[in-house]
C-alpha cells in the first residue's frame, strides 16, 4: 500500500510484529512502520470484530490500536518506534491486565 | 524521553505546538512570561508542519516551502526560554485553568494564569459506504506518513474530495513518486457560481497562484474526474474497488487506497469540554468557539488560536497565536507586552492572512450527500453505528446528540465524537427539521483522550480528597 522514498536515510530500528522481526526506520510512528511493512496488519474492532487499519494517523480516530510491549489499546499513531519494541496486532477488545 | 512539567504553576500554557502553539509560545516567553508548551505529538509542528524537525524528506522542494515556514517558528520558540514537552497528551483543562496532562504514562497538573488553546483542526467526516474499510484513509493520514516517514501510496491509488490539501498532498505524492491513479473531485457545481462574488480577494491572495500551478502540476500527470456526486468503498476486510457517479455515469474501478478529504474542521474537544461557547458556523458548516477580536473565549483566561477558533489556514494560524500571546501578556505584564509588536499591525498581518478564505469556504463547501449519510453508512466508527440506527432512534424520541447517547452509543466510544459528531448534529437536524445550532452537540467532558485507572488512581491526592469518598 505504501512505499519509502529512496532519499529516507535514517538509521534502521528493529521491531517485532507478533514475534516476528521487521525494520523501521527510527522516528517512525508504530503506526506507520506496520503499514509500511507490507503485513496484514489489520486489528479487528471491539464491537463487531470488523477489520481495520489506521484512519488518520493523528491521535483522532483509535482505528490504530495496538498492543505496544504488552499494554493494549496503544494508539499506535502517536508512539515512536523503539529497538526491540514487541508488538501485538490487536483483536477486540483490551484484555484485562494488558 | 519524556518529562513532566518542572513547576507546577505558569503565566501562559500553551496547547498545541502547531503554527499558532509555537507563535503564541514564542511570544509570549518573549515577553518574559513563564511559558509551558504541551504537545501530543513526538515533535513540534502539529499537522501542516509535522516533522519539520526531523523529516526524512531532503529534497526541499518536495514538501513546498510553505511546509519550511516551519522551521523558523520551532527555531524561535527553542531560542525563548519556553519550556516544550513533547508526547504530552492534556487531557483536561477547567474553568479555574488547572490542566491534567498525561506524560510517559502518568498525569501531572498544572495551573495557568492565562491558557492559550491551539489544538488546531481534524479532517472533516467523509461518512460514505465502505469508509471503515482498510485501505480507507484520510489524505491527512498519507501526509503525515509522507512528511514524518518519507512513505508514499505504492498500490492503486484514488484520490477523492475536495480542497486545497487534496491538490497538495496529490502534488506531494507525485514529486516523491508515489502513485495516483484517479482523483474523483467532488466540488459541487454550483459551487463555482455561489463562489464567483468572492473571486477577488482571493485571485489576490497568495493562495491563487500557488494554488493553480500545484493543480496544474497535478493534472499532468494524473486523470482528474470531476463533478462527482456520488461515492462508495467495497471489499470484503478490504478495500477493494471505489465505485462513484460522475454526470450521471457510474463507474467502479480495483482499488488498493483510497485517501478522503473534504476540508478541515476545529478539533473542538478541550474547549468544549472547559466550558467554552461555541456556536455553529453555517459557512463552514462546523462548531466554532465564540471569540472577542483577541481570541478570548466565553471562560475568563482561556484563549483559542489557530484554526481551532475556526479555519483559517497556517498563516492565520500563527498571526492568531501571537495576538492571543500579546493579549495575554497586556493583562499579565503590561510593560513587557510594550516590547512585542504592536496589536494594531498584528490585526493588520490577519487581514492579511485571512484574505480569500470565504472564496475557499464557498468553493469548497461539501455536498450534502457527502455530509449527511444514509441507511447502512457508518456514522460513528468506533460504536459501529448506521444512519439508520440514529434515524430509528430519532423516531422513537431522541431529541440531540446528547440524548442519542442514551439510545445508541453514538460519540461514546474513544475518539469521543471526533469522527461522527459533525455527522450526527447535521444528520439528526436534517431529521427533525431543525437547524444544526437548535439540535446542539455532544456534551464533552474530561477526559479527552481515554487515560488508563491506573494512571487516574496514581494521582497524588490529600486526605481530605481520600475522606471525601472513602466510607467509614
């Protein structure tokens, strides 16, 4: 769906997407560094388990909610990517204690 | 890194570190007030400057330099003795100017004497079928990905809506060689014509000029369809294909991205939820705050700047910000605010920035169709609620967005009405027969962006507050 330009010569950030490795780029947002990765990672919603994935890409719209190192419903759009981050496509609901 | 606030008391706070965050912020340390800076994002800039301190994009000429504006604004504000925080998410803000802000997970409060808010805009709802779909963005969304990461739209790509940004953002996507495949243009017709009174300030603006070469540029090389009037996203999980009427022929075509826009709206939230008035404005077709000339609101001490006192684009946005500053430092330090600019040239720099607006309001007024949705459309994405659902419950009695709460969950979900509340104030007028401003809004409260009770219970609190609630 998206591509990086050839001119982005910020350092590589290793991060893991359900425990497998993908590289961002550092000072991308968790958000943006999944849809550039090219996976299916579309998180299902709370109500209805409806697919998604992130509508605005500025803290308005919660479509980007993702599990970040083990805390759920993480707006992912707002999070710099970090080396080692873990994390977890999220399906429905937070769960308790995550 | 993060860090909290270092005092808990402050002349002037600043909301938002967007143009007029960092104009106010700027000018009001450089009256020698005491001066916090809180923003939600990772660097200053906020939408129309995001990343400028840290943007992957070398070619200059690829963001436009209107986008390097930026840069002298953050270069000022880090060379006055502001203090800015950075990931810093307010989450409440009251009538005595005691702000809650969230930092690294936990929340500090402070207290202003004046509080300057300039949270800005959000892209105006585009409730069409399908727009929850994956693959369904705002072209907002594809800026910030181009400007803070460098990514642009690989797949099949569609453009559709109307407004300055769109041809901005398409212009932008072209120059980084990212891929359009259409742009469906959904100005009204009629919207030329209603426009025409108001073609004089703008063809002497300087968004006239700027404005043709981009859409020139863009029409190059991209097809452009206009005169769209109906709209539609399919797929099964997916983005699929958009399907879409233009003078009466329907056409659909395979789709891997659509990007929707139609216009900007004041991101409303904290200054409703202080209290401050806000009425609607049936130009912009949107909730603005009711403002006195320097941008005080209906609370005594909280001021709004920026295009969250109504759009007015990025230039307005930083003249706003600097007269609020001064205003606030007139009350505060009446010999420091002598040192700044003068008031009157001030107004005359927003005059100035402002000219041509109502042309690109008129011209760029959204079809109703667009507006206002029906039957199986979403309205509010987070509760997952139709057209129909509001229209059943307005049936059955509910009088205003705030009683739909009671009936449906509508704007009760995270994003707290940001996306469905313009939808459902004129979805639920057009029911009753009401005018947006009789049917009212969603009453908002702290708040305002969803906090953990983990973090609400870490708050420090006296005995006194303990005794209030605990029994025994």
């Amino acid at each position: 769906m998206f591509k990086r330009s050839e001119q982005d010569k910020r350092p590589p950030v290793e991060i893991f997407v359900d425990g497998t490795a993908i590289t961002a780029q550092q000072g991308d947002t968790v958000s943006a560094a999944l849809l550039a990765s090219g996976r299916d990672v579309r998180r299902s919603t709370a109500v209805s388990g409806a697919p998604r994935l992130p509508y605005c890409m500025m803290g308005v719209c919660f479509d980007c909610l993702v599990t970040i190192d083990g805390v759920g419903n993480r707006q992912g759009c707002l999070v710099p990517v970090a080396e080692g981050m873990q994390i977890e496509i999220q399906k429905g609901k937070r769960e308790i204690g995550r | 890194m993060t860090f909290a606030p270092k005092r808990e008391d402050y002349d002037v706070v600043v909301i938002g570190a967007g143009p007029a965050g960092l104009a106010a912020a700027a000018t009001s340390a450089e009256a020698g007030l005491s001066t916090l800076l809180l923003d939600e994002n990772i660097g200053p800039g906020g939408q129309v400057y995001r990343a400028i301190a840290s943007t992957p994009v070398i070619e200059r000429n690829q963001l436009g330099a209107d986008y390097w504006v930026g840069a002298d604004l953050v270069q000022a504000l880090r060379a006055s003795n502001a203090e800015i925080i950075q990931r810093a998410t307010v989450w409440s803000l009251d009538r005595n100017l005691e702000i809650a802000v969230s930092v690294g997970g936990a929340s500090a409060f402070v207290k202003a004497r004046r509080v300057i808010v300039a949270t800005g805009a959000l892209e105006r709802p585009f409730p069409i079928p399908g727009w929850t779909l994956p693959g369904v963005m705002t072209a907002g969304a594809a800026q910030t990905m181009l400007k803070s990461s460098a990514l642009v739209p690989d797949g099949r790509t569609v453009i559709a809506g109307q407004g300055p940004l769109l041809w901005l953002l398409a212009a932008q996507i072209l120059r980084l060689g990212g891929r359009i495949n259409r742009i469906l243009d959904t100005t009204e017709r009629g919207n030329y014509f209603a426009a025409l009174p108001r073609a004089f300030a703008f063809l002497t603006s300087p968004y006239f000029a700027k404005g043709l070469a981009m859409m020139r540029e863009v029409r190059a090389k991209v097809q452009v369809v206009p005169g769209v009037t109906e709209l539609a996203a399919s797929g099964d999980g997916q983005l699929a294909s958009v399907s879409y009427v233009a003078g009466g022929k329907r056409e659909a075509i395979p789709t891997d991205l659509l990007l929707l826009h139609q216009g900007v709206v004041p991101n409303v939230n904290l200054a409703m939820a202080a209290g401050v008035e806000h009425r609607w404005d049936d130009l912009q077709l949107c909730w603005s705050p009711v403002l006195d000339q320097n941008g005080n609101s209906s609370v005594a001490g909280i001021a709004i700047a920026g295009d969250g006192a109504g759009i007015g684009g990025a230039g307005a946005a930083v003249v706003r910000g600097r007269i609020a500053a001064r205003a606030a430092a007139e009350a505060l330090a009446p010999a420091a605010a002598a040192k700044l600019p003068p008031m009157a040239a001030l107004r005359g720099d927003l005059v100035k920035a402002e000219r041509g607006r109502i042309f690109l309001d008129t011209l760029f007024r959204p079809a109703r169709q667009f507006r206002i949705p029906s039957g199986d459309t979403i309205v509010c994405r987070c509760e997952e609620i139709a057209a129909k659902d509001i229209l059943d419950a307005v049936a059955i009695g509910a009088t205003g967005p705030n009683q739909l709460k009671a009936y449906r969950r509508a704007g009760m979900g995270p994003c707290q009405g940001r996306l469905c509340g313009l939808t459902v104030t004129e979805l639920m007028a057009q029911a009753r027969g009401k005018t947006p401003q009789e049917i009212g809004y969603y009453r908002l409260r702290a708040p305002v962006k969803p906090i953990t009770l983990a973090e609400l219970a870490a708050v420090p609190k006296s005995e006194a507050d303990v005794k209030a609630v605990v029994r025994g």
